[in-house]
C-alpha cells in the first residue's frame, strides 16, 4: 500500500500522515477556543454590556491562533499552516 502513489508524488502513508496532523492541529485549536469560551463563562459578563462582547470574541479569535502558531513553530510541521 505505500507503494501507491499520488499525483503529487507522496504515498499513502505520507498522506495519512498529513491528515492526521490536520485533524490533530484543528482538535488543538478548538479545544482552545473551548477553553477561552469557558474562561469567559466562568468569568460571568454582563450580557447587556458590549465591552466582554468585544473582549470574548477578540481572545475567541486571538488565543487559539497564537496557541496554534506556538505549537507549529515547535513541530516544524508544513501541514498546521493549513488550519
């Protein structure tokens, strides 16, 4: 089976391997957004104020990315540009 290749000259397991790096960068990603979600929760905002509106969809948005960006630049890995 890894002797099959693709169009882009990478085997099954190289492709294999790439999306399970996707899935596992994207499971990173939401399980932080979760816990910023939650931070926010616990944190118990006015809902009629805009101000932790603003806040929580700045840090929903922030957070995971700089997180993710972390985690790529120690893997070294090409696919977490992707997510």
């Amino acid at each position: 089976m890894d002797n099959i290749d693709t169009s882009q000259n990478k085997s099954l397991a190289e492709m294999s391997r790439e999306a399970l790096w996707f899935c596992i960068h994207t499971l990173i990603a939401v399980t932080i957004l979760a816990l910023v979600v939650v931070t926010m929760s616990l944190t118990r905002p006015d809902p009629y104020t805009l101000a932790p509106k603003i806040v929580g969809t700045v840090l929903a948005f922030l957070v995971p990315l700089a997180c993710v960006f972390l985690v790529a630049q120690n893997r070294q890995n090409h696919i977490a540009r992707h997510v």
